[in-house]
C-alpha cells in the first residue's frame, strides 16, 4: 500500500480551515443533539432483507436511529447484528429494502459515492484491526493521511488528541504487541474517532476483556456521547455493558426487531424469549431457531 505524499507548504491554509472546520462542526453536533434530542433519524434501515444462499439473516428490518444517542443492538449469535452494521457503511447491499443515513438513500449509491457517508461513520471492529506493523501513532494517523490535508504536525496533535480521549496518552512509539488487550481496544477507538465522526459502529467493543477494562471501554462510549454529541450504535452480548452504556437496546430475533426499547422494559418484556435473553436462561427451541437457513450472523 503506497504512503500518501506529506502536503507542501503551500497547502497550509487549506489545512487550518480543515482543521477548524473539523473543530466547528464537533461543536455544533454536540448543540444539535442537546437542542433536538427527538429529531429525524440518522440512520434508518427499512424493510431490510439480506440472504446468502438459502440462508435467510435479515427478513424485513426496520431501524430508525436517533441521533446523539446510543442504541445497543442485542440477539442470539446468527440473528444478523454484524450485517446490519455492513448495510450501514454500504458494505453490504440489501437483496430487498432501503437504508438511508441523513434521510439521504445509501443502499443505491455507486461504490465511489459512498466515501463521503463513510466519513462521517468511525467503525470499532470486534478485534481491534490494528496494523501489527504501525506504531500507534501510524494507526491512528493512517485516516488523516488517506483523508485529509493536514500537514504532519497537525496530524500529531490530532492522534495527541485521539489519545487523550482514550485515556492512553504518550503511548504513540508503542507496536500493537505491546499493547494489552483493553489498550489495543482503545487504540482502535480512537483511530475511529480522530475524523470526528458523527456515528461511530462498536462491534462487540467489550469482547475478550475482563470486567475492568470491558468498564473502562463502556465509559469511553458514554464519553463520546457526553462531549461530542456522537451517535452510537453498539453490537454486543456484554448485558452489563448494554445496560449502562444504553439510551435504547434493540432485540433482534430471526432477522428483525423482536424487541425495541429501555434495559428494564426489555427485562419486562411480555414475550418470554426476550425475558430469557436478558436473564441469559437456555431454551432448546432457540437451537431450532439458529438451524441453516433460518438466520446468520
């Protein structure tokens, strides 16, 4: 993969007005979502179908996603929350249905016209996804190079920035080997946030950690959301992190929304197979449910 040329000197004016604009509009994400807490949605999925083969994992999807809130997205293994994520970032196309973010349709766009949406959405990837060969600071700055004028010193203090957010600061020289599992889940929370993204997508954020760190990781996602109006939309099976990082949970079961609300409503819920999600209690019907064509991940 070749290395982005470093911007020459006279591209130093463009780069501050990046750099203020990028300031600016954090700040007025942050006002809009505090001024028009019950505003359009940010994302919407509707009528969402997608099937590999005879395998069936999304079978009528509706979502709307309220901005500057989180949304915790929870379901038995199979029942499609990573490919609603995909449809999201337009990594995967629906077979039927539209996705819009911004009340803008997606889901039709041609490949090149989607990097202007995928943009604005940071992505934590279950393991981290880190370049074993990049220091932290390579990581973290590789958007700012592939997507920005910056020069160097401000891509610095933009991975500086990132870093302290994450609460890992003066870690930049550092490999990802050298790093613990909950730094390296850091890390890549903050190479997702340092374009300052308006959504950012957690894909199990929590998963391989101990109760500690998996705490510390559920503070960073209330963080984002305090100071900089981000819009989260969390994948997880971590119950105590979807009930303390939650505005919402969402309960998908074969494909579509079973359930749709608060933790407690959810854990009240009249429908016995949401209950017994929630309280983690075994049903072998649920195997029945998770059999080859019925659902996926």
């Amino acid at each position: 993969m070749s290395t982005p040329t470093a911007p020459t000197t006279s591209d130093a004016p463009s780069q501050s007005a990046d750099a203020s604009y990028h300031a600016a509009n954090r700040a007025d994400r942050l006002a809009a979502s505090v001024a028009h807490p019950t505003g359009a949605p940010i994302i919407e999925l509707r009528d969402v179908h997608k099937a590999f083969g005879p395998q069936k994992v999304l079978a009528g999807l509706n979502l709307a996603i309220e901005p500057g809130k989180t949304t915790v997205v929870l379901g038995p293994s199979g029942s499609g929350k990573s490919v609603m994520l995909k449809h999201i970032v337009g990594l995967l196309r629906p077979d039927r249905g539209e996705v819009f973010f911004d009340s803008h349709r997606i889901d039709n766009r041609r490949e090149r016209d989607l990097t202007e949406i995928r943009l604005q959405i940071g992505l934590v990837f279950q393991m981290s996804a880190l370049f074993d060969s990049m220091t932290v600071e390579e990581n973290i700055e590789f958007p700012l190079r592939e997507h920005t004028k910056l020069t160097r010193e401000e891509r610095h203090e933009r991975v500086r920035e990132a870093l302290a957010t994450v609460d890992l600061p003066g870690i930049e020289h550092k490999l990802p080997a050298q790093l613990s599992g909950g730094q390296r889940k850091r890390v890549a929370l903050a190479r997702a946030v340092v374009l300052q993204p308006r959504v950012v997508l957690y894909d199990e954020p929590t998963t391989g950690l101990d109760p500690i760190r998996s705490d510390g990781i559920n503070e960073l996602i209330l963080k984002l959301k305090n100071t900089m109006g981000v819009t989260g939309i969390v994948v997880t099976h971590d119950l105590v992190s979807a009930r303390k990082v939650a505005d919402r949970c969402v309960l998908l079961l074969n494909g579509k929304v079973a359930a749709d609300g608060t933790y407690d409503e959810l854990e009240n819920h009249p429908e016995a197979r949401v209950r017994q999600f929630l309280i983690g209690r075994y049903d072998h019907e649920d195997e029945q449910d998770d059999a080859p064509g019925r659902s996926g991940k």
